[in-house]
C-alpha cells in the first residue's frame, strides 16, 4: 500500500506481501446466457395473501390447505401461532414489520410481510 501516494513502495511501511497464488493468463468467461426461466405452479402463491397493511384484524381470502400459522417479527422471532383462519386477529401485536407464514397441509411454507399500523 502506497499510503504516502509518492508511487514508492520502497518508504518505510510501505512494503506490500502477497501470499495468494496469482493466475497468469486467467480470462473471464464473457459468454452470454440465453434462454428462459420456468417457475414451477407450485411456487406461485395460490392463497390471497400478499403484502397487506392491517390494524387489528389480518384477513385472508383463502385458506384451504393451510395446516397453521404463525407470525414472526422482523428479527424472526416467532411472536404467534394459530391454526389456519382467513381472520387473524392481531390487535394485541405492536406496529411493526411481521413475517406471516403458512404452514400448508403438503408440508410446503409460504410466507409474505405484513405491517401493522
């Protein structure tokens, strides 16, 4: 490191030491991708739960295959689990940013933010 910027690395405490293994005649690969991405119909969310901003009661248009839920803050830390309702009263919550999941009959999860005011 050149810490004075004189281009000398020969002051005092300017010595540079390099232990790595360098590549000689290393090229980047510059390919371009083409081509499409496939989102498999399992990945879409099939239950009507995108971000919402709620005040006491959470609601949900459908809960078939849901097996339980539960709310997290935004550190993750699990504040509520309830079994599966397409109301989620969470009056007794603080405003904030939560992390709803559902936790659906086939084992799969799905998640999305909410906040409450």
């Amino acid at each position: 490191m050149n810490w004075n910027n004189n281009g000398n690395f020969s002051d005092a405490c300017e010595i540079f030491f390099n232990t790595a293994p360098f590549l000689y005649g290393f090229t980047a690969p510059t390919n371009n991708l083409n081509g499409s991405i496939a989102i498999p119909p399992s990945a879409v969310l099939d239950t009507d739960l995108r971000m919402r901003i709620f005040q006491d009661i959470l609601k949900i248009s459908d809960v078939k295959g849901v097996k339980s839920i539960t709310i997290s803050d935004f550190s993750g830390r699990l504040v509520k689990s309830m079994k599966a309702s397409t109301e989620l009263h969470l009056a007794d919550l603080r405003a904030g940013l939560y992390i709803v999941t559902l936790h659906m009959n086939d084992g799969t999860v799905k998640a999305v933010k909410a906040i409450k005011k």
